[in-house]
C-alpha cells in the first residue's frame, strides 16, 4: 500500500478530488464556507466542467471622420504615461539595466479563467499562501479530502467565530473547514494522516494555531468538519464549547 498525500494547485490534482460519500453533496461544487450568505454544499453539476469562456471583447467603434491610420488624439488633461521615466543621458537602443545580485522573477502560480468554479476558488490565493486543499490517494486510488487555509479565506468561519469574542483574535488562526474520506476507506485513518499533514505544513507556513467549526449531531455523511471527538482524538481542544457549533484549537509548534 502505497499513500500519498498531493496538493490541490491544478486541474490535474483537482481531478482528483473524490466524491462524496453522500451522493447529494460535492466537494468540487461547494462553496459553503467561500460564501457566508449563498454557499451550499450541495452537489452542481454546472459546477464540474469547465467554466464558460469569457464573451470576446466588443471591436472599437470607428471614426467615420478620421483616416484608417488615425493615431489617438492628444489629450492635454490626460494623466501622465505609468511607463519608465525618460533618462535623458542614455542612448535610445540602451537595454534596461541588469542587476546580476538580484534573484529573477518567479512566476506567480495561476490557475485557467476557464477552469471549473471550485478550482478558481482554491487557487485565488495560491501566489501568495499556498495551496487550500490536498487529496490522499491510497495505492493512486483518491481515499480522502481536506480543504484548509487562512480565516479570511473563509468568510463563514470569520462569521461562525464572531459568535465567540473570547476567541483569540491576534495572530489569527489558520482554519480546516472540510475533512472527508470516501465511503470505501472509512476507518483507516486516512482522514487523521491528512490533518496532520495540514497541520505540518501550517506551522512552516508560520501559523501558531488552527481551528475547525464541527457540528454536534450531524450525520455522518451531511457534515463537512466531522464531529468534535474526532479532533480531539487529534490533540485539538475545545475552545468555545457550543451545544451545536463548538469551535476546536489546536496549537502549533
């Protein structure tokens, strides 16, 4: 048996995503925690393809008056140009000046604008935090799910924390909002090796804490944060007990 745990950064790791257990929700359709007011969890199939593409840009109207060669007219009040600054003492085929200690660019990682909906949504802060979500895949077989991230990535879990203003709010933690293994590998801690993943890679990503927002009494199948006893089985700790929305802390090293 061979596990391995892949990062969700492209359409070929997002294929990966399994289905849910329960067949009337999608992890690769839902938007329950983007979306404080509107977000569902159930399953979209609009949502698995890819987007439509954006309608191409509608052709300039033509000056009836002015030649086919016309440049654009001067406009005195018009803002001065964003480009370089003219260098009145350089020649005018210089190239721009190379700095060789400096390191070159990279490349900000980026996802297709017609990519499916719910790809768009883990890649939006990619360049900047990392990766929102990973797959474990048992013998290349897709065994389980975990979405995860910044609080502000997450607008229903900044609200859900708003209940609670004896909740540390500095640092913010870092939050899990999805946890899940597919049906057929239920009971083979697949789901606990993920969270422990996400929580290594959390604390190198410089977070001190990370939360999850688990529903007491929910079905097995219909809940997105599994149930408190499973986090505390995992060293989390209940830090602002509910009958319903408890929330669960744990601290990183």
């Amino acid at each position: 048996m061979a596990i391995r745990i892949v990062d969700v950064t492209d359409e070929a790791s997002f294929a990966l995503v399994p289905p849910c257990a329960d067949p009337g929700f999608d992890h690769r359709s839902c938007d329950y925690w983007e979306d404080a007011d509107r977000g569902s969890k159930a399953i979209r199939l609009s949502w698995l393809g890819a987007a439509a593409p954006a309608p191409a840009a509608k052709p300039k109207s033509r000056n009836p008056f002015g030649g086919d060669d016309d440049d654009p007219a001067f406009n005195p009040f018009a803002p001065a140009s964003k480009g370089p600054a003219f260098n009145p003492f350089a020649l005018d085929d210089d190239a721009p000046v190379h700095n060789p200690f400096a390191p070159p660019p990279k490349a900000a990682p980026t996802v297709a604008s017609g990519a499916p909906s719910k790809l768009r949504l883990l890649a939006r802060g990619i360049a900047v935090f990392g990766s929102y979500a990973k797959v474990l895949l048992d013998d290349d077989e897709p065994a389980a799910y975990i979405q995860f991230g910044p609080l502000t990535a997450y607008p229903r879990a900044l609200r859900t924390r708003d209940l609670y203003p004896k909740l540390p709010v500095s640092p913010l933690p870092a939050v899990i909002t999805c946890i899940a293994s597919t049906a057929a590998a239920r009971e083979r801690g697949f789901a606990a090796q993920l969270v422990e993943a996400v929580c290594d890679d959390l604390a190198g990503r410089g977070f001190s804490a990370v939360e999850t927002y688990p529903e007491v009494g929910a079905k097995l199948n219909a809940t997105s944060a599994a149930q408190p006893a499973f986090w505390t089985n995992l060293g989390f700790v209940v830090a602002a007990p509910d009958d319903r929305y408890p929330v669960l802390r744990r601290e990183l090293r």
